[in-house]
C-alpha cells in the first residue's frame, strides 16, 4: 500500500506548479503530426524542468511541460510516448527539451561549432535531420517525418 501511495504521489506531482528560474518570449514556430502553431510563445525553464506555453492572440492555447514526464492538456506520458503521439518514435526521449532549451542533440553527433553556436546534420534510416543553434534562433527540421521547430529571439 505504501508504493502505491509514492507511485501516485510522483505521477501526479509531474503536472504539478514548478518554480522557473526562466521565463523568455519568443516567436515559436511548430510543424509536426499533431501540433501546428507559429505565434508567440514562452519557454520557462529551472534546473529540473521546462515548461512551454504557446499563446494565440493573447490567449494561452498548449502548454507542454516536462520534467520527468511530459504534460499536455491530454495528460501525461513518458518523453518516449509524447515523441511517438506528437513528433517520431525513433527520436531520443530527450530531444524536445533539448531543442527548446538550444542543446545538442542526439549526443552531440555530427556537431560543428560555428561562430555563434553549432549546427547538427544527422542522416539515417529514420531521420534527415538539420539542427541550427545561435544565440538568436534555434532552428530544429527532419526532412524525412516533416517535422519544423523555429524558435526566435522577439526584437
């Protein structure tokens, strides 16, 4: 009975309020299976967890929180689920946090360091994926599963 009541405790304290450290604005761009969105967006991020939040004139419309687990409105679920439901199955369970907060990906493979950042080109059976990193954008596309992250610095 006792690990029934921590399993509970730690599934729902996932989609629980968290203490950012973080919060910035930005232009998100998002083209994926389930999620089509280009406004204004903030990505709030702590030690531990990150959390965005795309607005649609003025109004919040999705909020995608992960920590251990990833929250949606549906719920929550592994990072491997939410990467099956909502971008590719093949993509590490890291891959989303990843790329809001800007860094590597894929374990740093194919990184070039440029002048302002890094870009990733990552080519296999599963992906052909273009990566882009500098500190006014962040630019994420898998040309093979159609699937676009632009996240942009608001002027």
């Amino acid at each position: 009975m006792k690990y029934i009541l921590v399993i509970f405790i730690i599934f729902f304290s996932a989609c629980s309020v968290k203490d950012y450290e973080q919060t910035k604005s930005k232009i998100i761009i998002i083209k994926s299976p389930k999620i089509k969105f280009a406004d204004l967006g903030y990505i709030r991020n702590s030690e531990k967890s990150v959390e965005l939040e795309l607005f649609l004139a003025g109004k919040s419309i999705q909020k995608i929180s992960i920590n251990h687990l990833i929250c949606v409105d549906d719920g929550c679920m592994s990072k491997g689920g939410f990467n099956a439901d909502y971008l590719h199955e093949s993509y590490p369970s890291d891959l989303l946090q990843n790329i809001l907060l800007g860094d590597f990906i894929y374990d740093a493979q194919n990184m070039q360091k440029t002048d302002d950042g890094f870009i990733q080109i990552i080519n296999n059976e599963d992906v052909a994926i273009t990566y882009k990193v500098n500190s006014q954008s962040i630019f994420f596309k898998d040309k093979k599963n159609n699937i676009i992250f632009k996240i942009k610095e608001i002027k």
